[in-house]
C-alpha cells in the first residue's frame, strides 16, 4: 500500500490520502478497476495524482443521472410512423440515448417499450419519438417520462481542470475521467 505524501494540510485532513490502489500502471485509469460503464469505469469517488501537465475532465464522485424506467402511453401518436426502434429527443438538454421500439396503427404510435434507457431523464420530461432517415410526413409522437433509475452520468457532467501541473493532486473525488489532454493514462495513479 503506497501513501500520497502532500504539505496541503488541508487535503491531508479532508481527504486522506492512504491505501494507494495501485503503482503507476499504464492502464487507463478509467479501466483501472476492470470495471464498465457509459463513460468507463466508476473509480468509486478515488483521488487522482496526476504525473504530468496538461488539461484532464472528470466526474465528481457520486454524481448520477437517470435513465427511464417507465414512459406513459404518447400523448400525441404522430403519424407515418413505420420503423420499430427509434430514437428520441427530449425537453430536458442533460438526457440522451433512450431508443424505444413501438407499436403503431396506420402510422400512429398505440404503444412505446424501452430499448436502451439513456440517461440523465427525469421524471416529467416530454420526449418525442424520432423516426429516423424518415424524410418528410409528421413523425411528432410525444410521451410523458413517468419513472426513473438511478444511473450513470453524461459527459455534460463532468468539471475540465486546465493547465494541471505535474505531481498535481486533484482537489476532488473522482468517479469517472472522460478525457485527457497532454496527460495520457499512463501519468495517472488512482488513489483511495
């Protein structure tokens, strides 16, 4: 077990900086624990000690949005509907990726059953079903976000530290690093 050594006083009380996870390795932090998720793997709220200069994004540990769990009935079931999966777009900027398959009668939507949950939903979001490649025709089905998960967070998400400078210490917990400029993977250690 390896030990940060710092004379910040004040990160040695608030976050203490024992039981190194690992040496140096050359792996990507991100996959550092051999774990998956939408952005990587969850370094589970660990402190990054970063061995060279340049610009690094993360996700601040605990940091989650939802993905759908249940989606009502369209209000509004479009017409010329044909394809089974499509995707969808919503009123709230922070979700992405739900795809749905639906049921549809003369090119009206009748039902939705969810493909890929997405995330960053909320309960209350309107979605519409986009049909896509579809040229022309009213293809403006809107559904009605009813429930929600717990789930991984989008990129939107994450704070860029700029002009790291090496031997740095990241002041916070981190649980996903979703790029890296001048620093690459190999100048990363995860701590706990």
């Amino acid at each position: 077990m390896g030990l940060f050594r710092t004379s910040d006083s004040f990160i040695g009380r608030a976050m203490p900086l024992t039981g190194l996870v690992g040496v140096p390795n050359a792996a990507p932090a991100w996959v550092f624990q051999n774990q998956t998720g939408v952005l990587g793997t969850n370094l589970n709220s660990s402190v990054l000690y970063v061995g060279a200069t340049g610009d690094i994004s993360v996700i601040l540990g605990g940091t989650s949005l939802n993905s759908v769990n249940v989606i009502s009935v369209p209000t509004n079931g479009g017409t010329n509907y044909t394809t089974i999966t499509t995707t969808t777009t919503c009123s709230n900027n922070m979700a992405q990726g739900l795809t749905v398959t639906i049921t549809q009668t003369g090119g009206v939507i009748q039902s939705l059953a969810i493909v890929a949950a997405g995330s960053g939903y909320n309960p209350g979001d309107i979605i519409t079903v986009v049909e896509a490649g579809r040229a022309g025709g009213s293809v403006d089905a809107k559904a009605v976000i009813t429930a929600v998960n717990d789930g991984v967070p989008v990129s939107a998400q994450a704070i860029e530290f700029k002009g790291v400078q090496a031997g740095t210490i990241l002041p916070v917990a981190v649980d996903y690093v979703t790029s890296l400029t001048t620093v690459t993977a190999a100048d990363i250690i995860v701590g706990r």
